[in-house]
C-alpha cells in the first residue's frame, strides 16, 4: 500500500466494520432505485401508462439523444445514495472519497489524455477497418446535445468511481491489509453489475471479464495515486469514446458520431472487438504506471 493510499484510507479507518460496508452497499443500492422509481412516476404521471411503457424502453437502450441523456442522469441517485450513507453509517462527507482536490483534479487531466492518446489514437486508426461503421448522429444534433451529454457521463463514470472504488475499495482496504481482498472484491463486484445476458448475448462473459479488467486497473491506480483523480479520468474518456464517439456494442448509440449497425453486431464480430479493448486497456494501464514512475 502506497504512503499516498495510506493516507487517504485514514477517514474510512474509525469505521471499517464489515457490517457497516454491506448495510452501506445495500442503501446505496436502495437510494438508487428509489430515484429511479421517482423518476418513474414523473413520467408515469406526464404521459400515462403507454406513454411511460415506451419512454422506459427508449431510455433503456438509450437509443436517441433524450432517452441517453436521462439513462445518464439516473446515476444521480447513487451520488445521493453514497453521500447519505457516508453521513449515516460513517460519519463522513462525500468529498472525503474523492481525496485532495489538486491531485483529483491533476489525475483526473492524466486519466483523459491517457485514453485518448492511447485509446482514440488506436480507435481512429482502426475505424476504417472496423466492420460495417456507419455514421449515426447528424454533427449538428450531436453537437447541441454534447454538453449535456458530456455531464452525464462524468455523472455517471463519477457515480460508479464513487461506489466501487472509493467506498467498497476503499472501506475494505481500511478493514484488511491484503491487496488480494481490496483489489479483487471491488472488480468482481464491478464485472458483475454489467453481466446483461440479453444485451450481450453470447459474449456476456467476455463483457463482465472485460468490465472487470477495466475495474481492476481503475483499483490499482486508484491504490497508486490515493485519488479517485485517475481512475475518474480513465473511465469518463474511455465512455466518451465508446457512447459519443463509436459505438459498437448495439446499445447506448443514442449519440454516437459512428456506430454498428444491430443487423451486423453479431457475437462472432463483437468478440474480437471486446477481447481487443480488454488488450488496449492492458495498454493504457502500463503507460499510467510509467506515467507515474516519473512522479
């Protein structure tokens, strides 16, 4: 363990009980459906029963700008969620995950060059290559929804920082000395919140091994830094990339500048393309910690 990861366990150390991390894990999730619920019954209540049934369609593929825009913002109630339990179970303020604005801030700026030198780099150099890319949002719709849909995803990516790595990490590597805990924990927990048989098809334990490698290399930089700056930065770039930029999982493509069509994404094409991510942030991963050497 760093001095740096040290130092930024030491709010989570009064109150490492293992009682107080899995209540804490089961009212973030509780707050999040709750908000998601509310955020329910305000479409229920503005366009009925069979308008409700096919908003709540739209907004589960993010399929186009507005349906992906409030996917995004149901990641608001984990925010809430985490802060809440902070203050009830641990007696401590959401900001104490994040750790020291300037270096959050700095690893954060790390993070997004790395992917995008590295990741948007070797995208745009393969997109041609790819199989069957088609343009999917006009530049002009893409370019009024980009700010928003720019929050969102730091929203997003922020939220799921916020749960796995920096409260369930966070509160195991207070609790127990052994890196195999803290570090495996989080990423199998992360890989398994993304398992979607019926979006993944037959690739979905190659999705959940591929979110869990990106969880695993979020942890450790996470450890290296004491910040959720570069881990933040990673995911937010690595999510722009795939939801804004190309998009080739068959979801989420509501804003994407490039996409694949679902007639083409079929397991035997997607599987590659998922086993060449996980290689790239393998890549990404090394050049952070060479990165970091130099610090």
């Amino acid at each position: 363990m760093t001095p740096h990861y040290h130092a930024y366990l030491a709010p989570a150390r009064a109150t490492n009980q293992i009682w107080r991390l899995v209540l804490g894990v089961m009212l973030i999730t509780g707050i999040y459906v709750a908000w998601m619920v509310g955020m329910g019954a305000v479409m229920w209540l503005a366009a009925g029963l069979a308008g409700f049934e096919r908003q709540l369609a739209r907004i589960g593929g993010g399929s186009d700008p507005w349906s992906l825009i409030l996917l995004l913002s149901t990641f608001l109630g984990a925010w809430a969620g985490t802060a809440i339990t902070l203050r009830v179970l641990h007696r401590r303020r959401l900001r104490s995950l994040f750790g020291r604005p300037p270096v959050v801030l700095r690893d954060f700026v790390l993070g997004v060059a790395m992917m995008a030198a590295i990741g948007g780099g070797l995208g745009l150099i393969l997109a041609p290559f790819m199989p069957g890319l088609e343009r999917a949002t006009p530049p002009g719709v893409w370019l009024s929804f980009l700010p928003l849909a720019l929050l969102g995803i730091l929203i997003q990516t922020g939220a799921e920082e916020l749960v796995f790595r920096g409260y369930i990490q966070g509160q195991l590597a207070a609790r127990f000395r052994s890196p195999l805990v803290w570090l495996t924990v989080p990423t199998i927990l992360f890989g398994l919140a993304h398992y979607a048989p019926e979006d993944s098809g037959a690739n979905v334990w190659i999705v959940v091994a591929a979110t869990g490698l990106f969880g695993l290399v979020a942890s450790d930089l996470t450890a290296r830094t004491g910040s959720l700056g570069l881990a933040w930065g990673l995911h937010f770039a690595n999510n722009v990339l795939a939801i804004l930029v190309i998009s080739v999982t068959g979801g989420l493509d509501g804003l994407a500048l490039l996409h694949l069509p679902a007639a083409a994404a079929s397991d035997a094409v997607l599987r590659p393309l998922l086993l060449s991510d996980m290689a790239l942030m393998a890549l990404v991963w090394l050049g952070c910690r060479l990165w970091l050497r130099r610090r």
